[in-house]
C-alpha cells in the first residue's frame, strides 16, 4: 500500500527548508547519544555469521573493519596492535539491513488533516524517522516519493553528518497523471493545485524526469495505478498509459537512473514491466502472467507486506477517511494472496516496507511478514540484504559482510533463522565503522 505524501498546497522557499533543515538537523545530531566513532581498526567477533550471498550461518567469524569499510572477514583473525575489539560471540551478527520502499519525510496524517504539513517540517520529521529507522537495524534505505523535495535535503544532511540516518537513494516528487495517485485530490477547483510530480504525456513525462534529477533524485519513482491513501482514484485501474511508461523509464535509464513503479492493477504490473521497470512497489493485484513476466524480464518485487498485517490489527482505532478504510478491505487479502503466489514462484524480491504508512522503527516486522506470506527466514534475510543491494545498484559496497564493503553490521541475541521476529529487536548497530547502538556488548569492548 502507498501514502500518498504530495499533499501541501502552498509555495515553499527551497533556501528556507534547507536553512531550518541544516540548522535543526545540526541541533538533533548534537543531542544524540549511541554514537561510538569509528576506530582506526576494529575487530568484531561474531558467534554467529549470516553470509547473505549464500544464505549460509558461519560460526565463529571474525571481522576486521579499517576505518568504515570491511578489510577481512574469517576465523581466528590477528588482531592488531591498537585495534578496538567488539565481543559479540554471543550473539548473531548480520549485515546492515535494506529498505528499498521507505517515506522518511512523511508526517504521520493522513486525508485532510495533511493538508496542515509544510515542507520544511515534513523534512524535520524526515530527521527523526531516519534515526528511528537507523536505530532499527536499517543502514541504508530507498525513499520513494517526498514533497518539495525533502528526501534530497535529509539525504544529504545525513551525508554531510548533520543527523543520523541510513545511506539513502533518493526520488524525490513521485510522478503522476492529474488527480491520480501520485496527485493531491483533496482541494477543490478553485485552489488550481496539481502536485509537483504530475506530468500528463510523453513530452511532460519526459521533462519531468528531467527536472527531478536535476534537483537530486537518484532513482525515479512514478505511479502507474491508482492507490489506498488517494483519494478519487481506483488502485484497479491503470493510470499512465505504455506509452508513457516507456517513455518515462527509457528517458530515466538514459540518465542512468533506475525507476520503481507503484502498481496495484493487473494490467498496470504488466505494462510496467514490459516497458522495462525495474522494481514493482506493491503489486497487489499480480497474476500468473504478470509473475511470468517478472520472471522473464529479472524484474524485482517490492512487496510491502507488514502494512497489512499492521493494518488489519490498527484501522479501527486509525480515524482513516471512508475511501482508505473502504480501499484497504479490497487490497489486503488480495495482496496476502497473491504475494505469497509470488514467493511461491521466484519472482525477484526486495524487502521494502512503506514505512510512513505506519510507525517508522518497526522496519523489521517486514521479515516477519514476508515469511509469514511463505518466504523462507534465508530468503527474506536475503531480500533485505543481498537482493536489495542488487536492486539500488550498489552490490559493490552493501548488503553483505565482505572485503570491501561499507561496514554496516548488525546484531542480535539468538538465531534469527530460527526466530525471524528478533530481527525486530536489534541490539547493535553500526553503520559506516561508526557503532549507533550497542545493547548487547555489556562494556566488552576494548583496544589493545
């Protein structure tokens, strides 16, 4: 399922959201207190190891860390002289996890009560949500759709070392067609408004991508149906029609940009896929010959799955407008269904959770779910790891504990391939060399 987060109606300044951004955000990181520095040389002793790429538990690896990257991982490693060492052999140790499908900027409201939300104090919650989301085991994230721009600003605070916060990918304003779901239906005529990612046909589809990567996007988000949080829309119906979508995405893999594509409708999967998409946000609505056709064209799914189930439990007591309530009981046992089918069949998964349509730190409910739903706890650690690292484009630094990646390593008492519900609960996290979070070490950590 997907928020809708392009709901402001107002001008904003860009330099005021990037001066309130740098100076708040500068104030947050001041406060924080979990951070440890990265040591010259650190090494890690892990009881246990998940080694994603072969979906394979070592037992009592060592891990040699330089500054932020991974020099050496095996048994028994030499420790050198004036390294720091961290205990964890009692604990299993994991790579940073993945979040391919996250709304950081995003306030928590929904319908109407949105409409309140400015684009410099989206990007303040941006602020939180990304330590939250650090916090919760997840280093690196790919936000897919933010107003005015505040993913791009959050991006590269976090980059800058303003705040705390994941590695992001970034897309900006997602793009749509006018009053779809990438569009803000909640103003009436007079108003004249159109979200800013709304382009209608080939030439402004085009000219769109255009404009958000020079404004910063790293990767290209559009919606190809109709959604739950929108409001006039139909998540059956398909809204760009192939000729945009091809034009959209060869224009974005010609700036050497990967596309995500918010898709509930059957016919909207398939069109995007063979339009040459890249990943598939949702799709709620797959059928045989949509997974198929994933399968043929190596086309990831992101499935979302853990809003479901938190939904189910939640609505009630929510207060969402009638059209979500109304939409969410046609969308969550299709998707359940047809998600497992999925799994069912390999199509490519990566793990994403929307997080923003529900409490931001609860990311790793999404390996309870996607196992829940059939996956395996091996493949869901992989969809969240390895598979998404492959999705964002950057196998080469994430998404396993190897030589030569960033040094973004989790971990956790007992075995999560046993246990997937711990990966809910992680006790230590550290991102880039740097430790955010260490509730399992017990003051063990040393240099020698």
């Amino acid at each position: 399922m997907k928020r809708l987060d392009c709901f402001c109606a107002r001008p904003f300044s860009r330099s005021l959201l990037l001066a309130v951004a740098s100076t708040l955000f500068g104030c947050l990181a001041a406060t924080a207190q979990e951070s440890v520095p990265p040591a010259a040389v650190t090494v890690i002793h892990s009881g246990r190891l998940f080694d994603a790429p072969s979906g394979s538990m070592l037992e009592g690896q060592d891990i040699l860390v330089r500054a932020n990257r991974i020099e050496q991982v095996g048994s028994k490693l030499a420790v050198p002289s004036g390294a720091r060492e961290i205990d964890l052999s009692n604990a299993t140790v994991l790579p940073g996890f993945i979040d391919v499908h996250t709304h950081l900027v995003d306030s928590g409201h929904a319908g109407y009560e949105s409409l309140g939300d400015s684009v410099p104090r989206m990007a303040l919650h941006g602020a939180k949500n990304a330590r939250l989301t650090l916090m919760a085991g997840f280093t690196t994230v790919r936000n897919v759709g933010a107003q005015g721009y505040g993913d791009v600003a959050l991006r590269d605070a976090i980059n800058d070392g303003d705040v705390i916060g994941p590695r992001m990918q970034v897309s900006g304003p997602p793009l749509g067609i006018s009053g779809g779901h990438c569009d803000n239906n909640l103003l009436p005529f007079d108003f004249h408004y159109s979200s800013e990612g709304v382009a209608n046909g080939v030439p402004a589809v085009i000219a769109k991508v255009r404009e958000t990567i020079k404004y910063g996007a790293d990767v290209i988000k559009f919606c190809a149906s109709g959604g739950v949080f929108s409001k006039g829309d139909n998540p059956l119906l398909e809204q760009y029609s192939p000729e945009e979508m091809q034009a959209l995405i060869a224009e974005a893999h010609r700036l050497g940009r990967k596309v995500a594509t918010h898709a509930h409708a059957t016919v909207a999967i398939k069109d995007a896929v063979r339009a040459g998409v890249d990943s598939i946000e949702h799709g709620i609505f797959l059928d045989d010959e949509g997974i198929e056709l994933m399968k043929q064209s190596g086309t990831f799914l992101v499935p979302t799955s853990f809003p479901l189930y938190w939904f189910e439990q939640n609505l009630p007591k929510l207060n969402m407008p009638p059209w979500v309530v109304e939409k969410a009981a046609i969308i969550i046992p299709a998707a359940k269904k047809n998600m497992a089918r999925a799994f069912h069949a390999g199509v490519k998964v990566a793990l994403g959770t929307d997080a923003g349509v529900y409490p931001h730190g609860l990311n790793g409910g999404e390996f309870w779910s996607m196992v829940q739903l059939g996956m395996t706890p091996v493949h869901a650690l992989q969809a969240g790891t390895v598979n998404a690292a492959d999705l964002m484009g950057w196998s080469d630094r994430i998404g396993a504990i190897a030589p030569g990646k960033f040094a973004d390593i989790v971990a956790v008492r007992g075995n999560p391939l046993e246990d997937v519900t711990i990966l809910q609960h992680l006790g230590f996290v550290m991102k880039d060399g740097t430790v955010y979070k260490d509730e399992l070490t017990a003051g063990t950590s040393s240099a020698k």
